[in-house]
C-alpha cells in the first residue's frame, strides 16, 4: 500500500466532508436509482492541456475528484460543488444543451459553476467549525 502525505490525507477528509456537506445543504437526487459514488483519484488528469479538477458521470452516478490537480482546499471544495450540481442535474437535458450549446454557454455547466461561487465560502466556513 502506498503512503499518503499528510497533505493528501487532508484533501481526502475535505473532500468527504464536502459531499456530506453537499448532500445535507443542496439535497438528493431522487430519480437516481444508484446510490452516488465518490471516488477520490490521485493522479493529475488532462486533455489538451485542461486541466480537470473532477468529473460526475450520469451513467455510473460517479463524481470523481482528481486531488492532485485541486491545489487548495477552495478547489477540492468547489469542485465538489460543481460535480455535485451535475448530480442533481437531469442526464437528458444535459446531452441536450451539449448539442446546442458550447461547453462555458452550457445553461447546466453555467448553473455548477454559479453553485460553486454561491456555496464554496460558507461550506468551507462550516468545515472548519468542524475541524476545529
């Protein structure tokens, strides 16, 4: 097994809290048949040259979060936010605006990232009360 830093093993507890804080302020999908998955990935992903913080897959019900590539906890927090809108976002209606709009003009990419602005101060206020 392979040893966490310190810093890694923060990350990972930040990003669990952040969907237990999710899940208690922005509520469950109810149409989802799955229950959600997180996976926490350590490698750096990227696509020419993009860099991803995280991704939620519709199919699997899966938001993965790439903590390597997430240098703050603002970013581990807001990404959780981000991918955890899609979660609560209908799958049909996504690929729908994917054929009509550009990814940034996309009204269910624009919602997350309007969620991460809204959310991401007061969920990492109430981590740290959590924290100590």
């Amino acid at each position: 097994m392979r040893k966490r830093n310190i810093d890694e093993e923060l990350k990972i507890s930040y990003t669990k809290m952040a969907l237990d804080w999710c899940v208690e302020n922005l509520g469950v999908n109810k149409r989802k048949r799955k229950k959600l998955i997180l996976e926490i990935n350590d490698k750096d992903f990227s696509q020419s040259r993009i860099i991803y913080y995280g991704k939620y897959c519709f199919y699997q019900n899966k938001i993965v979060i790439y903590i390597s590539s997430c240098e703050t906890i603002d970013d581990l927090i807001s990404t959780m936010i981000h991918e955890y809108t899609h979660y609560l976002q209908s799958s049909s209606l996504y690929r729908y605006y994917s054929t009509c709009y550009y990814y940034s003009q996309n009204p269910c990419e624009r919602q997350a990232k309007r969620n991460e602005v809204k959310y991401t101060k007061e969920c990492l206020r109430e981590l740290k009360k959590l924290i100590g």
